[in-house]
C-alpha cells in the first residue's frame, strides 16, 4: 500500500487498525490468540499503523498490542492514548478524565512498559480535560518528547480552537475523531483546522461501528452486557430502520464499483484529504483483508459527488453517543 504522512512526517499506511475490540466491547468476546494472530497478520498485509489506548480493558489491549507487535515494532507505528481516570490497582475506570501534567508523567510510564517500547510513536490526549488548560498538557507531552519516551503528539475529539492553542506550545501531528458517512461533524471546522495547520486526521468509527458495512440491520441484537452499541440511540431498532437509507446509498454505488459498502464507505472517506487515515476495527480476517482493499477502490469525481450529494439529503437518526458520554467530548 502506498503510505500517507501525518502532520510533519509520521508515514503510514492509508488504513489502519483499530485495535479497542479485540479485547472486547461488541457482542462476542475475542479469543486472545486470534488476535494476536491478526494483528500480526495485519501487519504481513501492509498495515503499518495500530491503534491502541490505556483505557481499552483497562490496559489489557495496551499488553495485547504491544505482545501481538514486538517482533515488527521498529517497522510500525503505534498511537495510544491517555486522559481516563483509571484505578492503576484495581484496574478499573473512575468515570472521569483527567489530563493533569503529573498524571500525564505518570501513566507515560506503564503505557511504554505495557507496549514494549521506548518511545511511543504517537501519544494522543483521549478526551480533552475542562479542568486543565490545554497549554498545559501539550507542554506536558512536550516535556515527553524532549525525553525521548513520545515522538508525536495527537488530539482525539477536540474542537478546532483547542486544537489551535495546543498547536502553538507543541505541534499536533494527528487529529483522531469519530468520522464517516453518519457523522461528518468534523467538516464543519476540525478538518478546516486540520488543513491549516498541517495535521492529519484519523476517524474513528469509519464503518459505523459495523453498521455501515450492511450488516446491521433493525433486527439486530447487541448485548448489554458487552457491547457498547447496546447503550447507543443510533442503534436502536427504529433508528436502525430509518438510518437504512445510508446503506443502501453506499450499497448501489458498491454494486456498480465491484466493491462492498464498507469499502466505499471507507474509500470516501480516503478520497476527502491526501492526510486522513481511517483505523477502522475488526477481529474477523476476511474483514481486515476488505478493510485494506479499500485503499485501491477508486472513486471518480463524479462518484463523490454523487455520494455525498445523497448523503447531505438524508436524516441520521439518533445521537452517537449518549447524551452523558457526549458531553465528555470537546466538540
């Protein structure tokens, strides 16, 4: 695959890997070795950028990554994320954020020993902290890189004024936020932030968290207990039904490309900005191998107009998020 740059010089292949299911979070519970085996399997077939986080389990995805990566982790790129409020012993999230500089130089250190690293390639703030001023926490990751354990510093559901202020005391080499057909937000100033000041961006959630890959339909079940979309409006049965429409939208134009949905759901998504990288996730083989077949789908002009046309004329029911977890956003 040809390789995209974020920000000042991070290469990386055009589609990533989410990493965050394969410890869990949908409906089925990942077999451990399967995954490892995957992501190492990810990384034969081109894939050069992971991505991970300390709140992901907590932690146990951080040990899976950096196990999965170890003997290839001078060819990759591997982002995580710090900002959750994690009980260190019990292993357990508080349910609040926290981006305090002592904080930031603390969970630095078990993020590297838990990836197997000496500096992390791209150490993104995951939620951004109200209590802390933003100058303050890039100068904290400042401090990081300046030691050597952080090369890059990156940003995940920030607005574009904060991005800007944080810029200007230690520059953003990458933007991560939720983006695809049914959540296009980041058009409205993120991405116009982005272009100005040099920085990539990286949705997450670029399938919908699976919904746009057509398979999901009203019928679907999602477990309480273990899956997240259990918890979201926008898949609940009647929102599922009347967000059909974006489906079958990405479906006629798949047909008519030899493709699939997901895959021009993620081939638009590549042909926005040379600098976006979409990480979709998955635990399943013939998923990631159709994931990373969409980096040479190729949509014409006159195909992106024509999706993106149809998709301005069409109402996406239900939030993203709950109201609660919203909230905890920055845009």
């Amino acid at each position: 695959m040809e390789k995209r740059i974020l920000g000042a010089g991070l290469e990386v292949s055009p589609i990533g890997l989410g990493c965050m299911s394969m410890t869990g979070g949908y409906s089925d519970r990942p077999d451990r070795t399967e995954m490892l085996d995957l992501i190492r399997t990810a990384v034969d077939l081109g894939v050069t950028f992971f991505d991970t986080a300390e709140i992901y389990g907590p932690y146990v995805n951080e040990e899976l990554v950096g196990e999965a990566l170890a003997p290839v982790k001078d060819r990759v790129v591997i982002a995580t994320k710090f900002g959750w409020d994690i009980d260190p012993v019990e292993r357990k999230p508080r349910g609040r954020v926290t981006s305090h500089p002592m904080v930031i130089t603390q969970v630095v250190e078990g993020s590297l020993q838990r990836l197997g690293v000496e500096a992390i390639d791209l150490y993104y703030q995951h939620r951004v902290d109200p209590a802390v001023p933003i100058e303050d926490v890039a100068g904290a990751v400042k401090e990081l890189i300046d030691a050597g354990k952080v090369k890059h510093f990156g940003m995940s559901e920030a607005a574009a004024n904060t991005i800007r202020r944080a810029h200007a005391v230690q520059p953003v080499t990458a933007v991560q936020s939720e983006y695809s057909l049914w959540w296009r937000r980041p058009e409205e100033e993120v991405l116009a932030a982005c272009e100005e000041l040099g920085i990539g961006f990286v949705p997450y959630s670029p399938l919908g968290k699976g919904f746009l890959t057509g398979t999901v339909t009203a019928t679907t079940s999602f477990d309480p207990g273990n899956d997240i979309r259990a918890t979201i409006p926008r898949f609940a049965p009647d929102a599922l039904q009347s967000n059909q429409a974006v489906v079958d939208l990405l479906t006629s134009i798949a047909q008519r490309k030899g493709a699939t949905p997901g895959q021009i759901a993620l081939a638009w998504l590549l042909a926005q900005k040379p600098w976006i990288v979409p990480i979709p996730g998955t635990r399943k083989l013939h998923r990631l191998q159709e994931n990373i077949a969409a980096a040479d789908v190729a949509l014409t002009s006159d195909d992106l107009s024509e999706i993106t046309h149809a998709a301005d004329a069409i109402h996406i029911e239900g939030g993203r998020y709950t109201e609660a977890a919203e909230q905890m956003t920055n845009l």
